[in-house]
C-alpha cells in the first residue's frame, strides 16, 4: 500500500483526509486545530493509518503562507514526512476538476488524489541558519517599504504645513532637521522663536557642528518661514500628523541598518554566501537575498527549479504576442534580486562575461529587456554551478 494524508491547511487548523491506496479512502475526513493537544491526536491517527497500511503515510498539504507553519515545525521534530505544494500546483489540479465544489473536505480529498498522479519528492528541510538569513531579509525588506511609506505621507503633510522648510537643511531627513521641525512645524513657530533662540535650537541638536555653522541654519529657517506660504496654520490636525509622521521616521531609522548588519553578519558564517558575492555585480545585500531564497542547493536538481524566468507566450491560430512578460512563478525576490545583479554586472562591463552575452543577444536583434532576462537566465545556471562544486566565479571573457 502507498498511504498517504492530505491536509487542507488555514488558519488555525486544517481539514484531514486520508488514503491507505489509490481510489481507497480511509475514514472520515476531519478538523484539526493546530494545538500541541490536537496536533498530537494528528501524529496518533497517522499511528493508525500506518498500522493499517504497513507504512507511515505520507503527508501532503498547500503551502500557505505562514499558516502551515506549527504543522510543519510539528512534523519535521516528529521526523514525518511531507510534501509541501506550491499552490500554482493544487490550484490548476481543482480547476481541472469536472466538479466546481469548493470545500475544506473537497480539497483535503483531492490533495490526496493528486498525490497518486503526481510524482512528488518530500520535502527537504532547510537548515535554521539560511531560514533565520531569509526571516530578516524579508523582514528588512517589509521596514524599508514601510519606511519609504512613511517618508511619502510626511512630504504630503509638509507640503500642507510648510513646504519651504526643505531648503534649509541638506538632508531632510537628518537628526538635527527632524528635531527643529518637530520644535517649530509652522512659519509662527519659527518667527515666534526669533533667530537667537533657533541658533541656539540647532546647536542643543547638533552640537559637534559649530556656531557658526547654527547661525546660517537658523538665519536660513528664519527666511524661509517668511516666504512660506502658509503663514498662518489653520488645520491643528496637519501639525499632529506632521510630529507624528517625524516620530515615525526616527523609529525606521534605525532598524533597516541594524538589521543589514544582522544579515551581513550571520551570510558572512555561510561558504555560500562568499561563492556567490564572487561573482562581478553581486554586492553584500544582493547575494544574502540570493542565498537565503535559494537556500541549500541540494534540494533543486535543475536550475530553472530555481525560480521561473521564461517568456510567458501567447499565441493562436496566425496570431503571435510580440509583447511578452516574465512568467511570475517562484519567489519574486529572488528575480528582483537577479535583475539587479544582471543591472549591476553589465554596467561598466564590471562582468565581462555577463557583459559579452548580452551584447550577443543584442547583436541577435533582441529588445533590451528579452536580453536583461537571458542574462538573468545565465547567471541562474552560474549560480547553481558554482554552488552545486562549491566553487568560485572566474570572469574570463
């Protein structure tokens, strides 16, 4: 017999169904919450199934997001094997089904069905390291888009409230620029204040910068709150969202170095890292994001497991699309990064042999785009070389 237990996986808990065979279904299928009571009684009926069949079952279920995340940890401490689909894969399964049904039962029952059609590989565990690597990559990834979000809304704000402040300072975003606007938002504030009072504001602010160099800020914010277009503030509320938003930038400010040095600091342990960072155009940040979404090279045995590049085509009877985008399969950081490698390698012809390909196939009458992706191609199978023989890139064009 080939057992085998599907799981339709949401939040909090999953629907269970179970074959002992093909076409033989064993038991009712039922709900599970994902607690350490339940999912015990979850590893008793595997147990069962087990003793019926001959063999432990194989588990099959969706990959979900983080949602499936307590069954896998549960798993793999149990040693139990499973298969975790990419979604793409069990969708385009229930879409070719006759029966437009869509229930947490149906689609335990039918992950158990394509199991017996398919010719899956169990799961290889990641280790901890490159997971913990892939954790604060994404998570520097989600306070940078935050970040800039928050810049984004304080423009929006100071553009209501005092839109000629951004001349006084170089950096709008520095210590010192932040804290004065937060102390004086408005044109009133600031002409209230008087120069002296500023000049002695920026100096409490910045004190390793001299008086003189204060005097000019202040003599500087001093003219631009008289030319300020708004010289009497009638909205309170801009002013709150304004010091709110300032509050805000200093909290990001922070973070997204401190965890760059996190990152840096646990990819510089791995032989991985290194081979990669070989490679002309890869930097610290491109190749950590790199090698913690590919993680351990042995579970791919073809590069273009990796991730999906090819042309999508769209084509019918005489008709052929001319305009062709990537297909967007497999994990999108790792093609962005790719992008920006292929970019950084071309430029300046830092990598030659990268460099010299894409010429060729812009010497084919290829568009800049199709050859950038090409490009992204190629440095997908070095990647995957390099890895696989632990090796470093030798850029001989």
């Amino acid at each position: 017999m080939n057992p085998v237990v599907g799981l339709d996986v949401t939040k909090g808990e999953s629907q269970v169904q179970a074959f002992l065979d093909q076409s033989k279904p064993y038991g009712k299928s039922f709900s599970m919450k994902h607690t350490k009571e339940e999912l015990d009684q979850f590893l008793d009926f595997l147990k069962e199934v087990e003793e019926v069949a001959g063999q432990m079952p194989m588990v099959i279920l969706e990959s979900t997001g983080h949602y499936h995340s307590p069954v896998i940890q549960y798993l793999e401490e149990q040693g139990i094997l499973y298969i975790l689909l990419n979604r793409i894969i069990s969708y385009q399964a229930k879409m070719s089904s006759l029966r437009k049904v869509k229930t947490d039962a149906i689609d335990a029952y039918q992950l158990c069905v394509l199991y017996y059609k398919e010719d899956f590989e169990p799961h290889k565990i990641r280790g901890i390291q490159l997971l913990d690597l892939r954790n604060l990559s994404i998570q520097q990834e989600i306070v940078t888009n935050m970040y800039v979000e928050a810049k984004l809304q304080f423009h929006t704000i100071l553009d209501q409230v005092f839109p000629e402040y951004r001349k006084v300072f170089g950096d709008l975003y520095s210590k010192v620029s932040l804290l004065m606007l937060k102390e004086y938002p408005t044109s009133g504030a600031v002409l209230t204040a008087g120069e002296s009072r500023l000049a002695e504001s920026v100096i409490e602010f910045c004190p390793r910068r001299s008086g003189e160099w204060a005097w000019e800020k202040a003599n500087k914010l001093m003219d631009s709150a008289s030319r300020n277009p708004f010289q009497k503030n009638v909205y309170e509320s801009h002013v709150i969202n304004l010091r709110m938003y300032i509050e805000l930038l200093f909290h990001y400010q922070g973070h997204p170095s401190d965890l760059e040095d996190r990152i840096v600091a646990l990819a510089n342990e791995l032989e991985e890292y290194k081979i990669i960072q070989s490679i002309p155009g890869i930097g610290e940040k491109i190749a950590a994001t790199i090698i913690s979404e590919i993680g351990e090279i042995d579970r791919f045995n073809h590069p273009k497991k990796l991730v999906a590049l090819d042309p999508s085509v769209h084509s019918s009877g005489k008709f052929t699309a001319t305009i062709n985008r990537i297909t967007k399969r497999g994990s999108s950081r790792l093609r962005h990064s790719l992008y920006l490698a292929v970019l950084c390698g071309i430029r300046s012809s830092r990598n030659k042999k990268l460099k010299a390909f894409y010429d060729k196939k812009k010497s084919e009458g290829k568009p800049a785009k199709v050859s950038i992706v090409a490009c992204m191609n190629k440095l997908l199978h070095w990647i995957y070389a390099l890895l696989s023989r632990k090796e470093a890139f030798l850029d001989l064009a």
